[in-house]
C-alpha cells in the first residue's frame, strides 16, 4: 500500500511541479506588470489625469483623484502579492482593477473611442483599445489559477 | 474574509502616499478642468489676438470636411509628411500658431503642437476645449 502511494507520489511529481512552477510565473508576471504599470503611471499623474479623461466615464476631478491614488494601490498590491501574509488581499484587489479596467476598455471600444490604454502612463503609448483589452483578459485569467490554490 | 480585511488595508494604506501625490508631486494633476496645461490657450484670448492667429486642425481629414475652423490648415499625426510641406508653404511667421482637435479629452492637438516644436515651428499653442470651445463661442 505504502509502495503504491509512492509510486502514485513519483507519477504526478513532474505534474505537480509544472504547476507550482506555473503559479510561480504567473504570480511573477502579475507582481512585474502592476508594479511597473503603477510607477510609470506615478511618474506623471498629470498625464494619466488626462489619459483617464479621454475614457469619457468620469469628471475631470474624479479622474484627477483616481490618477493620483491608483498608481500607489496597483505598485502596493502588485508588491504585497509576493508576500505570504498579504497574497489573497492584494489578490482580490488585483482582480478587482482587472475586473475595472477590462469594464472601461470595453466602454471605449463599444462607444468607438480611438484613445490610448493609459496603461502603462507615457512609457508605451499605442492607440487602441483591443490588444490591452485582451492582455486585461489574459491577466484575469492568470488571478484565477492562483485563486484556485485556496480552494 | 482574510481577504476581504487585507485588500480593505491595501486600500487604506494607498491613500498615505496618494495624499502626498496629490500635494507635492510637481506633475500633480490641476484639481480644476478650468486650469490651463502649459502650452494651452482660451478661445477668448486667441479671439482676442484677432487675425494674427493661424489655427491648425489636428484632426482627421474627415472632421476637418465636414466643418473647421475658417482659414484652418489641416495637420495631423497621420499624413504628417505630407501635410506638414503644404502648411509651411501656407504659413505666415508673423501669426501665433494655435492648434486645435475635438475636445479637451482629445490629446491630438497637444502632440501635433509637440511636434510643430520640435521641427522649428515655435511656439505653437493648444486651444483649450477644443473644436467644442470654438463651437460654444461661435
């Protein structure tokens, strides 16, 4: 019996290990992106202020104030996410502005607004709202695989 | 709920170097839509400067058919090999060039004025508002 279960341990260990190692990158490439997406986006507020504007959703002193606080909470909670004591809060809110940002790209391509993600702050500009709205998709689904560890 | 308590402290804690954004970063952004961006121009003090103002349409040749600014040079992104020669040969150096596309959310008119900088057409001024001020004054 003990024989088998190490036999049946031994076959899914390279398993096993894929997906470990799969979470690990996925967890690094989320931790990567919100951090540099936020400090670029922190360099210059004034830019992301008017970036924000070019959605049409908000008023201009909304999305002043969203351009001075988002920054700080994707670099906060793209870091913390590395950190055992942290991981599910910074998880959840790293969903949640997924889950926002997808919604107001979405809101521009439907209302045919040629504009700039305004993701990445002046550090890559590129008219258009598909590809990061794909990327946006693509990042959704890596937060789901690490929900999935605390099932 | 772990989850729940931790993202509500991520969110908290955020607002500390916010606050400090938000007072000392010089790039911080103006609290009012009314302040002007360096470069940017009212369309009451360019209609104060008369006739010695050249307008450029930064928008698209579509736009600029169906209605522009009278005496309005087109000059976009877009074609801008193209139509930046035909707008040097139309510009007169003795008028203050103001650029203009749809609205203040449109940032084609700050890039097109950026631009008209850097290839020695200076300075080049970005009307506040947009199409949408020259249309509110007309």
């Amino acid at each position: 019996m003990e024989e088998r279960r190490v036999i049946s341990a031994w076959r899914k260990a390279p398993w096993t290990n894929f997906r470990k190692l799969g979470r690990v990158l996925v967890r690094i490439a989320l931790v990567a992106l919100f951090v540099f997406a936020g400090a670029t986006k922190a360099y210059d507020p004034g830019a992301f202020a008017i970036e924000i504007q070019r959605y049409q959703i908000v008023p201009w002193m909304m999305g002043a104030l969203v351009s001075v606080y988002l920054p700080w909470l994707e670099m906060l909670a793209g870091a913390l996410l590395l950190l055992k004591r942290f991981e599910r809060g910074a998880l959840l809110v790293i969903t949640l502005l997924l889950l926002v940002f997808t919604v107001a790209l979405a809101s521009a391509m439907f209302r045919g607004l040629s504009i700039d993600c305004g993701c990445f702050g002046k550090a890559f500009s590129a008219t258009g709202t598909t590809f990061p709205l794909v990327r946006n998709l693509v990042l959704l689904v890596f937060t789901g695989i690490l929900w999935m560890e605390y099932r | 709920m772990r989850a729940l308590r931790q993202a509500s402290l991520i969110l908290l804690v955020a607002l500390i170097p916010a606050s400090l954004t938000a007072t000392f970063h010089p790039r911080r952004p103006p609290w009012s839509e009314e302040t002007l961006l360096p470069g940017e121009v009212r369309i009451q003090t360019v209609l104060a400067w008369g006739q010695d103002v050249q307008w450029i349409d930064a928008r698209s040749a579509k736009e600029y058919e169906v209605e522009h600014v009278p005496g309005a040079i087109l000059l976009n992104l877009e074609n801008w090999d193209q139509l930046f020669p035909q707008f040097l040969d139309q510009w007169n150096t003795e008028k203050k060039v103001v650029v203009y596309c749809s609205s203040t959310a449109c940032e084609l008119s700050h890039e097109v004025a950026e631009r008209l900088q850097k290839d020695g057409v200076s300075p080049a001024y970005v009307l506040k508002g947009g199409w949408e001020a020259w249309k509110s004054e007309e």
